[in-house]
C-alpha cells in the first residue's frame, strides 16, 4: 500500500476537500454580496449615488476599462475617508460584463441592474457586440430575482433605444412597467440625472437632449411547476435553427 495513503495532507479520499464549506459557514461572508449591478458605470457618477438611495442593497460597478476602474476605486475610498459612515455599500469590479456575469452571481441573487449609455455600435455587424441581446438577455433573467428584480436601459440614440425595447419587449421573462411604476421609482431619476453620460447629454446633446429609456421586471413563477408560463424553446430559436424541431401535440 501506498504510504502517501496514510499522509493526511494529501489523502482526499480519506479526508474529501469541501471547497465551499468555509464560505457556507462564514455568515460574515455570505451576507454581503452585490445585489444591484451598474453594468459598465464608467466613472462611478451612478453606483455612488444608488448607494445612499438603496441603503440596504449593495451596489457593485463593473467596468471594463482598467484605468477607469482604478479611478472609481480610488473615488469611493476618497468619499468613505471624507464620509466615514457613507458609500460602504458601493464597490467597483473590473470584469467584462457580457462574458462573465454567471461566474460571479447566484441564480436569483439580483435585484437590479443597470445599462446607462452602452455603445451604440452603430455598423450592422457590430451590433452582436451589443450588451443587450436575446442571449443575454436570458442571462440577465437567470441572475434577477423572480417578480421583483428589475432591468434597467437607458441611452440618448433612438436606434439602440428602439434595439431595447424591441428585444426586452419580446423576450417571455420581460415585462416593461407602466409609466407610472417607472415615475415612482427613484432610480430611474438617478440614471437620468447621476450618469456622466447623462450630464453630457443634458450639457452638449451630442445625438440631442432627449434620453430615452425603459425599464423591465423580471417575471416569477405563475405555477406550482417552477416554469413560466408558456416559455419554451420556440421563445428563442426559429426552427431549424440549431437543430431545433417543432414538436407536434
């Protein structure tokens, strides 16, 4: 027999590792995950301001850019030092958004999140690069919270304006707010007057001085058997279209 059986410092059968045991059993750890995403907050204007708005949510940015990143950092550690029992709920992360978002978040764990101001990629075939697609979309729905959890877009070019609407409005686990849930809610008037963005487009309204925006809650469950009603594969491939086959009832 092999004596390194005997060794426990490196029999795992004998002694199975559990990865996520200390974290499971560390509550400290556990109860402070991001619950709000601003996804691509760029300089910080929007995840500072959720954070006295939504006191009891944690608010996290994530930027793509490092530089950008490193600066929003560097803010928010200014503003705890300046305001020692403000902005402890706020955090940047630099990550790219439309490629990793599941690796970070629980299924469900999301109550909102935020697209202020994406690129437009105006050319055709640019616009797979979109951070507002059917596919991830579908990734948004799995990370947002069931009834509650709410997505949120906003830009200042008609076009990609009229690309949300068009691929929220048809997605099945989407459904837009009524004007007036979106006036009640203050975060839709933080994304409109907070962003950077959205200063410069009120200050020199590059595409013009109108924003326009919408904002989509995440469907729950309507039965007892854990699935939305009436969502299928149909909801997101045509047939033939991966292999996929209508199947006849």
């Amino acid at each position: 027999e092999n004596d390194d059986d005997d060794d426990d410092n490196t029999n795992t059968k004998k002694h199975v590792i559990d990865y996520f045991a200390s974290s499971q059993n560390n509550a400290s750890i556990m109860s402070v995950r991001p619950t709000v995403l601003d996804v691509g907050c760029g300089f910080g204007g929007l995840t500072m301001a959720l954070s006295p708005a939504l006191p009891d949510q944690t608010i996290l940015g994530l930027e793509i850019r490092a530089k950008v990143t490193e600066y929003v950092r560097l803010r928010i550690v200014a503003q705890r030092k300046e305001n020692p029992t403000q902005f402890r709920n706020c955090s940047v992360m630099r990550t790219n958004a439309m490629k990793y978002l599941p690796n970070f978040f629980a299924k469900g764990s999301l109550t909102k999140i935020f697209f202020c101001f994406p690129d437009p990629h105006f050319k055709k075939k640019n616009w797979p690069r979109r951070i507002v697609s059917e596919r991830l979309l579908t990734e948004y729905c799995y990370l947002l919270q069931p009834d509650t959890g709410r997505l949120y877009c906003i830009t200042d070019v008609k076009d990609l304006h009229d690309w949300h609407v068009s691929k929220c409005d048809n997605h099945p686990l989407l459904e837009e707010l009524t004007p007036k849930e979106m006036e009640d809610d203050p975060c839709v008037h933080l994304m409109k007057t907070e962003t950077e963005e959205g200063k410069k487009v009120k200050r020199e309204g590059k595409f013009g001085h109108v924003m326009y925006y919408k904002v989509y809650r995440r469907r729950g469950v309507v039965d007892g058997s854990g699935e939305v009603s009436g969502v299928g594969v149909e909801n997101f491939f045509e047939e033939g279209q991966f292999g996929v086959e209508a199947i006849k009832k």
